[in-house]
C-alpha cells in the first residue's frame, strides 16, 4: 500500500559524492486506506561485496509524520560519505521506517539500495 521514490536532485547521473553533504528528496506515497507513520530514515555504506558488513553509519533522522491514504508526502535527507572514500565502490541503502495507523505493525523499505562508486569532487581552488 506505499510507494517509495528518492531524487538525489544534485546528481542526476547517479554519481555521488564524498567528502560533502549529499541531500536526497524521498517520496512517500500512501495507497492504502488508513493513514501511515513515517517515523525514520536512516543510511548507511556497506562493503560492495557482502552488504551485512558496515563501512559508515549515517545519522537517524525521525520524522514522526502522518501520510494520510491517497496523499503523497516528501522528506529530505542529508548524509556525509566520508572524503576518503572517493572513487571506491560501495553499497549505499537508505532505509525508510513506517507504521500503519491500525496497527503496531513495523514495516521498513530500502529506498535505494545498489552500490555505487563515490566520486571524488573536483571544486578546483578558492
């Protein structure tokens, strides 16, 4: 009954960035008949090659938002990789935590999950 969608409107090739705050708009849409709770998004890079092994956590932002039925909604994260693992593959997942209304029913969605190669930002000198 929900959909999710994320846009990382800074990188619209996919390409993301280390060493800089990376902001990513993540939709939530209801199309179930009770309201949902959107209570958590949270991220984190895993090691490309077996994604239960951690690299860098990313702060847990709660949102504790209602998203009524046939209503669409959108949060914005932020998340930092850390400048040294530019131009290193990893696996980046960004999880979206929710509840039914009617229910104590905890339910979680990978709103990207792939692996990703970090780029290294060239800003050139000030």
């Amino acid at each position: 009954d929900v959909d999710t969608t994320i846009l990382f409107p800074k990188y619209p090739d996919g390409e993301i960035g280390a060493g800089k705050p990376i902001k990513c708009l993540i939709g939530f849409r209801n199309r179930g008949k009770t309201d949902f709770h959107v209570d958590y998004i949270t991220a984190s890079l895993r090691y490309p090659h077996d994604y239960s092994y951690y690299i860098q956590n990313f702060t847990t932002v709660r949102y504790d938002r209602a998203v009524e039925p046939a209503t669409d909604a959108s949060f914005n994260y932020v998340f930092y990789p850390h400048e040294s693992f530019g131009a290193r593959p990893f696996g980046v997942v960004i999880l979206v935590d929710y509840h039914g209304s009617d229910t104590d029913e905890l339910y979680q969605d990978a709103v990207f999950n792939r692996t990703v190669t970090l780029v290294e930002l060239d800003e050139g000198l000030d």
